[in-house]
C-alpha cells in the first residue's frame, strides 16, 4: 500500500481534497456548470446549469452531476459499457454522448438511477468526463483527475494530490 501523501496547502478560496470526508459528501452548487463539445467534436453546448450537485471524497477531485433536465437529451444514448458498481453510491448507468459531428463518444457520462440512500440527491442525475468533453465551473475550464478510472474535475479552488495517477491506488 501506498503511503498517504503530504496534502498541499489550500490557500484563501481553496479547498483540499483531503479535508473530504470518506464516505463521500453530496454538495449542491450554484455555481454555472457547463459542457461543451471541443471544436474538433463540432462544438455546442451539452449542458448548462446553476443547479449541479458536486461528490467530495477523500484525495479524489469533485465529479460534478448535473441534472438531466439541463443536458441535451438528443445528445444521449444508453451505452454498452459494462456497468459497475461504487461501493457508495450503488450501481451506476452508462451513457454514451453523440457529438454534433455524429461521433459517439462511448461511456462519456453515468448516472446513478437509484443511488444508495445517503445519495439520493444525484438520483438520475448526470457526470461528464472532462477528459471527452470541455467542462468548466464558472468559466473556468476543469481539467481531467488523470488515470482514466475516476473523473474528477479540477479546478484552481481544489488542491492535491489527486488519486488517480500511477502509484496512488493504494491510497
């Protein structure tokens, strides 16, 4: 097992994913939440809300949900993605998203139908990889948690290090 690293410090405005609880906490945003589709994809926006929900867990980047009826729908499609499960949220829905240019880009969101209690508030809701699609938290754009299993967004109020890269599964 790895051991735990050094938390960065969090300056003024800034949080560190350290201080996030474990089991995770649910935090509703007002802040404008919106995905977009790069220019390579055809631009356009998928989404735009000041209603998400962010999950906060220990050494982990938020993953941003936002709700269903601030997403174009036309835009999604039940994926063939394996499903998988989060030991506290439940079983989790995979969608594959069409750009505008009609390429699928697979698996690129997921949603928890009916999450497990203490999550309801995401029920139905959706999360975005921003390493698919251009995400950004009141203009600013989040860049991808790295390693391609978790999708945390990150923004300059969240300080690390972040789980995800190589040599920190174990923490």
């Amino acid at each position: 097992m790895s051991p735990r690293p050094v938390p960065e410090p969090a300056g003024p405005g800034q949080e560190s994913v350290w201080d996030y609880p474990r089991p995770p906490a649910v935090s509703p945003s007002s802040k404008r939440v919106v995905v977009a589709f790069s220019d390579d994809d055809g631009g356009g926006v998928l989404a735009d809300t000041t209603g998400a929900v962010r999950v906060l867990e220990t050494s982990h980047p938020p993953t941003w949900y936002v709700p269903r009826a601030d997403v174009d729908a036309s835009r999604l499609r039940p994926s063939a993605a394996p499903q998988t499960s989060c030991e506290f949220k439940g079983r989790a829905t995979y969608w594959d998203v069409v750009t505008p240019r009609g390429e699928v880009l697979e698996a690129a969101a997921w949603s928890y139908e009916t999450p497990s209690r203490g999550f309801e508030a995401v029920a139905g809701m959706l999360s975005l990889r921003p390493a698919r699609l251009v995400c950004s938290v009141d203009g600013e754009v989040a860049r991808p948690q790295e390693g391609g299993f978790y999708a945390g967004w990150i923004t300059d109020d969240v300080v690390g290090p972040f789980k995800g890269a190589p040599g920190t599964w174990g923490w």
